[in-house]
C-alpha cells in the first residue's frame, strides 16, 4: 500500500512538474516577444526591404532623383523597429552596391497605429520640419489628430524647434504597384512651426505600409514612390 501511494504521487509530481515547465515556457516566450516590438510586425519584417524613387525639386525647380532603400533590422532600439536607409544614386549604382550615403532609424508598427520617421539625410533633411508618415490605422475617414514634436540636439534645424503637425484620413483610393491594384487608405498633414509650414500626402497599404509620401515646403517638394518590395 505505500509503495502504491508513493508511486502515485510520483506520477502526480512529474506530472505537475512538466506542467510548470510548460507554463514558465510560455510566459518566457511571451515576455520576449513583448520585450521585442518586431515580433509582432506584419510590414516591417527583419530583412524586409522596401525600395523608393525619391524626386527632390528644390526651391529654383531643379529636379534630382535617386533612390532609397528602407531595410528593417533584425534586433529593435528603445523599444522601437530599428530601420535603415540606403542611398543611391541610380539603379545601377543599388544594383552594384555602391551606396553614397545611409543612416538608421526608428518605426512604431501595431495593430493601432504604423509610424516611420523618414529619410533625413542630405537633401532630405527638411523631411524633419514636416509631418512623419503615420496612420492610425483602426480609425474611420475623416478622423483627426495632432502630433508635436521638439528638436532636440543633432537635428540639423535650431534645438527646441517646436513642429505641430495635424493628420486627417480623408479617404481611400487604388493604385497600381508591380503589376496589381492595391487599396490604400489616404492622409493629409499639415505642419507649422517658425521655419515654415508644411503640406504632406501619404498612401498606406495595409502589406507593404506607405507606398507613396508627398510632401512640399518653404518651395521644395519631395515624392517617394514605392517601386519594389525584397
């Protein structure tokens, strides 16, 4: 009878302990992907690439274009998606890996909201006087919101530049990406702050994020345009 009883509660206790094991398996996987904001990115998966066209039309009416390559990287930055841009001079310079330019930082994507800060490198350093990309994406058309920002020391404008940028969904529209029509939800945004005031249009697809950013002040303009997704 008690070598019956100990056998039985043997069993109960390995039975319990594969059980906590399981239990703490699980609260460890879900604490890391907590900890890790890429674990639940549906657009910005690590070593997704996207490529953009960028246009950049100066003040006197110049054109130049080139072209930018957003790469998410693997590992996040405060709690952040870390991503990089690459800069090219032309297809065949991308095609040949021969960068002139590039720079890291940080994107917010969620089932609530999808937020890059955009290339800000040389010519688009007045990408930071104007609204960031941003979505809010479980919101109906015409809702509104406001998002403020300070410059803070290495910002290439004066530290502590407030920029007040207003957003609006003003619709949804279809366009043609490699080959297929694809839904797009449509947001304007305005920016004011003392060095000028901004106007922007973005396009969001809900796979491939923002597929077209607009933007125009102080007389310049910059368009990037998604062309190709690795």
């Amino acid at each position: 009878m008690p070598i019956c009883n100990i056998s039985k509660a043997s069993g109960l206790f390995y039975r319990l302990l594969i059980c906590l094991i399981v239990v703490l398996a699980i609260n460890s996987t879900c604490l890391a992907a907590k900890n890790n904001p890429n674990s639940d990115n549906t657009i910005l998966k690590p070593e997704r690439q996207y490529l953009f066209e960028e246009l950049f039309t100066d003040s006197t009416g110049i054109t130049r274009k080139f072209y930018v390559l957003l790469t998410t990287q693997p590992e996040p930055k405060f709690r952040q998606t870390l991503i990089r841009y690459t800069y090219f001079f032309s297809l065949d310079s991308l095609n040949q890996n021969i960068e002139y330019t590039w720079e890291e930082t940080l994107a917010t994507e969620s089932k609530k909201s999808y937020e890059i800060h955009p290339p800000r490198a040389n010519e688009n350093e007045i990408h930071q006087l104007l609204p960031f990309p941003e979505i809010r994406r479980e919101k109906k058309i015409n809702y509104r919101w406001k998002q403020i920002l300070t410059a803070f020391e290495g910002w290439n404008i004066p530290k502590r530049t407030r920029i007040v940028s207003l957003y609006q969904i003003v619709g949804d529209t279809t366009i043609m990406f490699q080959g297929n029509n694809i839904e797009c939800r449509k947001i304007m945004a305005f920016s004011e702050s003392k060095l000028g005031n901004g106007h922007s249009v973005f396009l969001f697809n809900k796979d491939f994020g923002f597929v077209l950013i607009e933007n125009e002040i102080n007389g310049i303009t910059t368009r990037l345009k998604l062309i190709e997704v690795r």
